[in-house]
C-alpha cells in the first residue's frame, strides 16, 4: 500500500515537471518566489485594515500567527524530523527531472510554500464576507498555483504540497477561530461586514 502511494507521487511529479516550456517555466518560478508577492501582501494588509477598522489590531496580527505557524511547523519541525529528501536531491530522480529553478534545501516534507499559501489563504476566505467571492476564489486559486509550483519545479512531490496545504489550512482555522473569541469579547455590538 505504501509502496503503491509512493508510486503514484513520483508518477504525478514526473507528470507535472514534465510539462514544461520556457513560458510555463518562467511562470511557475514567478509563482514560486516569495518576495515577488510583498507587494500583494502590504495592498491585503491595507485593504483589510480598511474593512475591519478596530478589528484589525486583532486580525492583522492573527493572520500573521498562521502564517508564522504553518512557515515554523513545516520549516523547524516536519522537514528536520521526517527527513525526506527533495525530488531533486532524490538520486533516483533528480537526473530526470527539469530543475529550472535549481533545487533549494535538502529535505522536501512537508512544503512550507504550500503552507504558507494556504495559511493565508484559507484565513483570508475565513473572514472576508460572502460578497467577496470574486475574491475568495482568486485567492485560493493562487494558492494553487504556489503549491502547484513546486511540483512543476521538482522541489516537492505532490504528497508534500498536499501536506503542507493542509497544515496551513489548520494553522489557518485555529486563528480565525481565536479571531472570532476574541472579537465577540473586544467588540460585541460591531457589525460584521456581511
């Protein structure tokens, strides 16, 4: 059983790093590199400042702490303890793979992009308000396309961005879930922004 599970990861990333052009190339890089997307991040922080107002000081840094958890669980826990070696640091891949963004750290379980994108992500579906499902979707979509990424790029097998998703999911839950204490406790008669 696991050696069939095993099988079908390293199948579904040869099948995603296979298909590559330069175009796609360029792409996936771009969707993988971290500081390209400050700039997306300060207009989030702004925008939601703006919705949440007072709420805010209590948001803001929530969404931080999934972020936070989700990069130190993957990061300083998963892949020290687990050991697995990267796509590309695995001998019996790594000569097949297309490596256009060269390899990264030594261990791949679980992706902290993954993690991260979704930490953000689904905390950010959590407590925008039904009418920004344009929104929503995009946002998740994005997260996708980070976590999709890795894969295309051979950093991670699509077990460990699946991982990762999940923990940033939770990561993500867990703080809004304070978020929802606390602002029922620090601001009961506010509205929401239904």
């Amino acid at each position: 059983m696991i050696e069939n599970l095993q099988d079908l990861d390293r199948w579904l990333l040869l099948a995603a790093n296979n298909n590559h052009s330069r175009t796609l190339d360029a792409w996936m890089i771009f969707f993988s590199e971290r500081f390209v997307w400050f700039p997306a991040y300060l207009v989030i922080l702004v925008v939601l400042s703006y919705l949440f107002r007072r709420r805010a000081t209590l948001l803001l840094p929530l969404l931080g702490l999934s972020v936070a958890l989700a990069d130190g669980i993957s990061s300083r826990f998963f892949k020290p303890y687990f050991a697995r070696l990267r796509p590309c640091h695995d001998p019996r891949l790594s000569a097949t793979l297309n490596l256009a963004n060269g390899c990264g750290g030594q261990f791949g379980f679980l992706s902290s992009h993954a993690a991260n994108a979704f930490a953000l992500a689904v905390f950010l579906c959590l407590v925008l308000p039904r009418r920004y499902r344009l929104a929503k979707v995009l946002i998740l979509i994005w997260a996708a396309l980070v976590s999709y990424s890795r894969m295309y790029l051979g950093a991670h097998y699509p077990s460990d961005v699946l991982a990762g998703a999940t923990l940033g999911s939770l990561a993500a839950w867990a703080c809004f879930r304070l978020y929802q204490a606390g602002a029922a406790r620090w601001w009961p008669s506010a509205t929401t922004l239904d």
